[in-house]
C-alpha cells in the first residue's frame, strides 16, 4: 500500500537533492560566471517548484489520509510541516484540516462577519496613509480588530505587515466558511464561468492560429501567444475549482452521484467538470494497520 507520507518523504528527498546541488553551483557561480551553470540553476529551481506544486496538489487529493494523519499521528504530520523542504507547504494547507460543514444560516451569518472584519481592516491601512510612525493606541481604537496586535508605536510599513497577517487569518477563515455545501457554488460558480470563457477563447485562438498558420507574421504570433496565456489561465482556474471540490468531500461525491432522473434536467458545467475529479480514499482500519507496521507499532 502507498501511503502519503511514502510520497512526502520522496517529495522531501527530491527537493533536497536539487537544494544541495542548487547551492553548490549559486556558490561557484558567485566566483565564476557561466551562462551554462545559469541556465542549470535556473532548471533546478524549476524542479523545485514543479515539486512543490505536486505536493499541494497531492494534499487535495489525499485529504481523507491528510485528515487520518492528524487525527491518529499528530507528531508524524507535525514533523512533516517542520520539514526543511516541504514544511512550509505542508502548513501552508494545514487550514484545510479545520473545515467543517456548518448550516447555512450560520455560515452566510459568519461570513458576513468577516466582510466587515476585512472592511475594516481596508479602513485602517487608508488611515495611515503618508504616516512615518504611527500612533497605534489611537488605531486600535478606531479599529478594534487590531487591539492587542499594536505596540505602542509603530512604523507604517510594520503596522502594514500586522495588518496583511491578520487579513490573511481572516480569508482562510472564510474560504473554510464558502466551502461549506450552502455557499461553495458562489467561488465555483465565479471560476468556472472564467474557465469556459477561457475556452471559448482559446478555440477561438486556435481557429485563427489555423489560418494563419506558416505565415509568420506579426498576426500568428500574437494568436499564439493568446492561445497559451488563455491555456495557462485556464489551467490555473481549473486547479482551484478541483482544489475547492476535493476541499468539501461530501459534496463532491453528491454532485457526482448526481442522477439525471428526466431527459430534460442535465448535468451543468460544475456538476460535468465533478465527474472528472477522483478523490484517493482510504479504509481506516487497513491504512491505520499499514502505518502501524510502518512505524513499528503493529
């Protein structure tokens, strides 16, 4: 059996290898100038990201195990994020582990909160606008969000790093509020219209990119380039929307068991695009055995 922290140790000995080579050659290419060592760096650092992307991508697809993890071996998974090479992006997702379902009523409730939360938060960075230091008892008083963040005084540029932290905390608090089955369609619904416009655009591109192929003009190239920006994008929105499905399990799997009982109701864009989306499971019992094994508990 494959387990995900089979891939996180294999994820953490890739980037590894690659940083180890990475800093020898920055070290020499310090001393000695070498177009060929740059285009290798550059390669490395490629790889590395590519890994990374993987890892997060791996994590929304084994959030079931992600979930298990936390729940039977907190120190394993906590090692893990303290982990040199993946920590960062293991924690990164963390947020994900304190998901739950709320009704609707409390959730549109909470997120209505939270828009005012960050509302204020805009009032408060316009209020310094042109300040060296700031008076930050007076700001905290105006803006009570940020009580208890402030020193006595500030400079500008650190309350503004205050100010971004805590209006990160509150949007992944509320990206755990719109994954919740009565509010998840708003982002969803948001982002696939992107992506289908995006297609439309790209088919487009490629009908012209069709007639002028072999002409090299200026014309051909420019539809090429529009062909791959509107693939990257839609690439891009295509990820979150899958990210975003995987997030909430219970309602991926009911859109895509979704029945059509008549001829007439069909599946819409999100509902066909669900279909497309397998989440890995695991049977608890057997993966808690095989992870006992592993770390010698059985």
């Amino acid at each position: 059996m494959r387990l995900l922290i089979d891939f996180l140790d294999e994820a953490s000995s890739y980037i590894s290898g690659r940083g180890e080579k990475l800093k020898k050659l920055e070290t020499t290419h310090r001393k000695i100038y070498d177009p060929d060592m740059g285009r290798e760096m550059k390669s490395l650092r490629n790889d590395i990201a590519r890994k990374l992307s993987e890892v997060r991508n791996e994590l929304f697809f084994n959030l079931e195990e992600l979930r298990a993890l936390d729940k039977y071996f907190p120190e394993l998974l906590k090692a893990f994020m303290e982990d040199e090479y993946i920590g960062k992006t293991l924690s990164a997702k963390a947020w994900l582990l304190a998901f739950r379902p709320l009704p609707a009523a409390q959730a549109a409730a909470k997120l209505q909160e939270l828009r005012a939360l960050r509302a204020q938060l805009r009032e408060a960075k316009k209020s310094i606008r042109g300040y060296g230091t700031v008076n930050t008892r007076r700001l905290a008083t105006n803006y009570p969000i940020l009580a208890g963040d402030m020193q006595e005084r500030m400079d500008k540029k650190d309350v503004l790093v205050v100010i971004d932290k805590i209006d990160a905390l509150i949007k992944k608090e509320g990206w755990l509020l719109l994954l919740s089955d009565s509010l998840i369609r708003i982002p969803l619904a948001k982002y696939m219209n992107k992506i289908l416009n995006l297609r439309y655009e790209e088919l487009t591109a490629k009908a012209e990119a069709v007639k002028l192929k072999g002409k090299g003009t200026v014309a051909e190239a420019k539809v090429l380039r529009t062909i791959q920006e509107s693939a990257a994008k839609r690439e891009r929105y295509e990820r979150m929307v899958t990210h975003m499905l995987l997030a909430n399990p219970s309602y991926l799997n009911s859109i895509r068991n979704k029945k059509s009982w008549t001829s007439r109701e069909k599946a819409d864009a999100i509902e066909k695009f669900a279909k497309a989306i397998t989440p890995h499971t695991i049977k608890e019992r057997a993966w808690l055995n095989e992870m006992n094994k592993r770390l010698g508990k059985g």
